[in-house]
C-alpha cells in the first residue's frame, strides 16, 4: 500500500508530482514503471536523484537541484540542467512541479563505492562507519588510464568559444553563457560585481573572468572556514584524531579573535593573490583558438565502473564546458579538492591519454598542471589556498622550491603588495564592512 505523502521518504528534498512523473516515463518508453516512496533520494552536493523501475527491470534515473545549499540561484540550476542534453524541464513550468533531468541509469557502481586513497583517522565511536571495497594501486592506475583515454576522444571534438553547450530550437548545440562551477557556486552568479560571463572567444579573457569571480567573492561573499594564511587541518596530516582536533580546536581559538575569516585583512590577501594570479596569465594562457569539453567536477562520485574496473559511465556533466584544452589535460585528483594525485596517477592519465593522441607537447603537459592547481585557487573550496598558491607561484616562475611549509617569505611577498596605494585605498574601503570590536564580541 502507499503510503501517504506527508510520510513518503522520496519527497525529502522537494515536492513534487510523483504521478505525472511516472506516466511521462510510461509514456516514452511504452511500459509501465514503478518508484518505491520509502526510499529517502540519494543526493550530492547540487543535485537529488530517485530511481524508477520499469516491468522489464530497466532502470530509469530522475535528478532535480537541490535548493537547500544556496550554492547558487534558481535561475543559474535551471540554466545548468538545459546545459545538459537530455529529457528534462528546466523550470518548475511542468505537470511534475520542478525542474528535473529524466535519463536511463548509469550501468556499474559508482567508484565511490571503492577505496581510491587509503583511510585517513577517523573519529573514535563511529556508529555507521562507511564501508569500501579494496583498490590496489596498480588497479587506481588502470583506471586513470582510461580516464586519459576519454579525455583524449573527447579532445578530437572542437569548439571555436569557451562557455557552455545549450540546445537551439533546431536541435544543434551552440556555446553560451559559462555556467563554470567557479562562476556560479557559493552564490557567484549573484555576485553584484559584473562579471564577464562568455561566451569567450580568447582563453586569457576566461581565465581573467575566473579570476574576476574569486576577487569579487573577497569582497563581497562569506570566507568562512577560509583564512587565506591559516589553512584547515587535514586528517591525513595527524597521527591520531585527538591530534587532528586538537589543530582545529587550536585554529578555532585562533581566527575567531578579530573575526579574522570574514575581516578586511583576509579579503585583501585574497585579492593580493588574485592580483598575482592576473601577473601570471601571459605564462598559463595560449593562443590557441580551439577549444575542448571538459568536466570540472570530476570525482568518484559520477564515475561509474564495472565488476572489472572498466569505466561504463561519467556522469553529472551539468557543469561541463568547453575549455582551454589544459583543463581537460589536467589529471583528475578525483578524491580531494586540495590534494593533487600522485605522480604514478598522473603518469598512468598521461599514457592513456598519449595512446590516442600521441602529439601533446612537454610544455601543454605542463601548462596542464599550472591549470590544476589555478583552478583551484579560483574556487576556493580546498582550504588549502596558500600551499595550492605557493606550488603554482613556483611552477609559473619555475623558481624550483621544493619546501613549501614556510609562508613567512609569502606572508612579506603580500605585505608589500598590501602596501601599494591601490591596495592601501582596497583596505579602506574594505574596513567598512568589518565588525567592531563590540560586535565581535558578541
């Protein structure tokens, strides 16, 4: 018997008509399907996914944004989901009530489901402990090869603009507005700040854009965890959970004195590295006038593998564009947005991607890496913003340090930056929005 609504499982992240979903799906594929309410929608950091079963067994997937993350705008997960070509609506303008993407399932399991590095300490007491399947190293390899080996089918398919692909009235692709995660999430599509968007027709003009949206969000967004000379504490890097917590508790005490994360000394500092990172542009850019797809949100989540460890699907590409062709030569990290892979992981991307396009110069791959850690300096979401600088700073001017764990040479490099007029006139402007000493207080 159904149950009733108000205790259905599946309408955890939005209402919706779950009738007209199932006769629209009856409809395009002449059989009839069933979707089991008790089950809560499994869900990812943007989006939500319930599953429907057709008589035959054939599994079909229904995906909608998820609006409780204020990553960004109605309007901007809309624009994402008529990016991504499939049968969808992209406005709560339909019989079922929200926007939604209806496609066939991903066949395999997610490489979620296997262990891609080893485990880091945990918390003591863990009731529901996640439980992964065991990855050898040499098996991580061989799937990083394949992973290179798409990215090089899908560098033969051109494009002369960079931006994101929409579909026209007359069922061809044309390239638009860039929906890039760095321009649109943690609110940056509602930046008051205007932004060049795309579509671009010049690779230097993107990267600028890009680095428009991270100054902007110094200046006008929430920081918060990040400080840019005080990164987060990463389990990896203790030998024990009391240690890792005893580092977060003890950068706890620290920024909250002052409101260091959301005051004008941490804003500035992140200009300062956007002003620097505009400084390198003549040495990450190319003149290059073609351009390829690429997918900026490449994890173990969206890969979708076998019982052989062969690659069935990629999902999620809602963010994906047309790039820079380094973005696409960048090896995937896969498991952490801070952590670059190991040079064995990257070897094994660049031999499958060689296989099919054996021409990549020395200098692409390296520009290719220059690429990696940029974009993650511009998205702001690793915690780890002046080590992933500091690598790129030594990778552009090839100044060949190989201890980065000293920032005090950074921290003098950025106070004399701070001391500049301009930046002397940003501080200011910046100091109106801090607290006072009485409100931090509170």
């Amino acid at each position: 018997m159904t149950k009733q609504l108000s205790r259905s499982k599946i309408f955890r992240w939005a209402k919706f008509n779950l009738k007209a979903l199932l006769l629209l799906a009856e409809k395009l594929r002449g059989r009839s399907c069933t979707c089991d309410e008790s089950k809560a929608p499994k869900s990812g950091s943007l989006n939500w996914v319930i599953f429907l079963t057709f008589d035959d067994g054939v599994e079909w997937a229904f995906r909608s944004p998820r609006y409780d993350t204020c990553t960004f705008s109605d309007e901007t997960a809309s624009k994402i989901l008529v990016s991504e070509a499939s049968t969808l609506s992209g406005t709560h303008e339909n019989d079922i009530g929200i926007p939604y993407i209806l496609q066939s399932k991903a066949s395999g399991r997610p490489l979620s489901d296997y262990r891609w590095t080893e485990p880091s300490v945990q918390p003591p007491n863990i009731k529901h402990p996640i439980l992964q399947l065991p990855l050898s190293e040499s098996d991580r390899e061989r799937i990083m090869a394949q992973l290179g080996t798409i990215m090089s089918h899908l560098s033969q398919v051109p494009f002369n603009k960079i931006g994101s692909l929409f579909e026209e009235d007359n069922g061809g692709f044309s390239v638009g507005e860039c929906l890039s995660p760095v321009l649109t999430w943690q609110s940056r599509d509602a930046l008051e700040t205007d932004i060049e968007r795309g579509p671009f027709a010049e690779e230097s003009s993107y990267l600028r854009s890009l680095i428009s949206a991270l100054t902007s969000h110094a200046e006008e967004l929430p920081l918060t965890p990040y400080l840019f000379f005080s990164p987060l504490p990463k389990p990896a890097d203790y030998p024990s959970w009391d240690s890792f917590k005893a580092a977060t508790d003890r950068r706890g005490d620290f920024v909250v004195v002052g409101d260091k994360l959301e005051g004008s000394k941490n804003r500035l500092d992140y200009c300062i590295a956007g002003q620097m990172l505009e400084e390198m542009l003549p040495l990450l850019s190319n003149d290059s006038t073609g351009f390829t797809l690429s997918h900026p949100d490449l994890h173990t989540g969206n890969i979708f593998v076998d019982e052989d460890l062969n690659i069935t699907s990629i999902v999620d590409w809602g963010s994906a564009i047309a790039g820079p062709v380094t973005e696409l030569l960048a090896t995937p990290g896969l498991a952490s947005s801070s952590k670059p892979p190991s040079v064995a992981l990257t070897v094994a991307f660049q031999a499958g991607f060689s296989q099919e396009s054996p021409n990549i110069s020395r200098d692409m791959w390296e520009r290719a890496e220059m690429m990696w850690y940029f974009s993650h300096v511009v998205r702001l979401l690793s915690g780890q913003d002046l080590p992933l600088f500091q690598r790129l700073h030594d990778l552009v001017y090839k100044t060949g340090v190989e201890n980065l764990s000293d920032s005090r040479d950074y921290g003098w490099l950025f106070h004399q930056r701070a001391m500049t007029p301009s930046n002397k006139q940003l501080l200011s402007k910046l100091r109106e929005d801090d607290l006072t000493d009485d409100e931090v207080k509170e």
